[in-house]
C-alpha cells in the first residue's frame, strides 16, 4: 500500500524522473510560463516553490542549495537576482496552475504553469518594446 507516499513516478526511473523535473523547473525559471501536463505541473511547482523561497532568503548557503537542482549557474543568477526580489514581501504561493486544454492525441489535461506576477512583467516588458519601436 502507498499510504502517505509522497510524489509521483511518472511511470520512469529515479534519475529519469529527476532530470525530467529539472528540466520543467529550469524552462519555467527561464520562460517565466510553461505548458506541461497537469501531474508534471503539480510536481514542477512543489521543486519551483522551493526555489523561489530559496532566493527571497538570498544567502550564500541558499545559492548552494539552488545550484544542486538547478543545471548552471546562470540559472541561478538568474533566479536569485529577478525573480527572488519581485516574491521579498510574500510568504508562498509565487506559482500558479492554469488548466487550459486537453491533448488531442491522448487526452491528456494540458496546464500552464506561471509566476504569479507574469502578466504584470509582460505589460512592462511589452510598453518597452513599444517605446523602443517608436525612438527608431
């Protein structure tokens, strides 16, 4: 009986499974918005959360932490320098989980997986372009 285990196997191998996860976890962290399966998405935003509460704290010892999940350092970079500072004032909750679709070849549930605050980021970032479009 699997009572009160905890995660999903995704039907794959200890290592498999881990790389898989790493992988969702570094393409949100550097698209701020990825589209996966529902289970995928639940189990990327357990590992992302955790992150994120790693670089609001910003210590040294939390950068290390960061570095064993994450594949390269300027992920890390990355992560501790935008994306911790914009979460300094909240207490969890830095993810979301949007249901969207079903696949069409398997009907498997589609989700988006995204920073709380993406929307906000992309305004910003789409009223730059447009000031920069205009001075050329």
């Amino acid at each position: 009986m699997r009572h009160k285990v905890d995660g999903r196997l995704f039907g794959r191998p200890a290592n498999q499974r881990k790389a898989l996860l790493r992988n969702l976890v570094a393409s949100l962290i550097e698209h701020q918005r990825i589209e996966t399966t529902l289970p995928r998405a639940k189990e990327a935003k357990r590992i992302a959360e955790r992150l994120v509460s790693l670089a609001v704290k910003g210590d040294l010892a939390s950068r290390r932490l960061a570095l064993t999940y994450l594949p390269n350092k300027e992920m890390v970079s990355h992560l501790f320098k935008e994306i911790g500072p914009r979460f300094t004032g909240r207490n969890g909750g830095y993810l979301r989980i949007v249901r969207t679709r079903r696949r069409v070849n398997d009907r498997a549930e589609l989700a988006v997986l995204e920073f709380v605050d993406y929307e906000d980021i992309m305004k910003k970032h789409e009223k730059k372009e447009s000031k920069s479009e205009e001075k050329k």
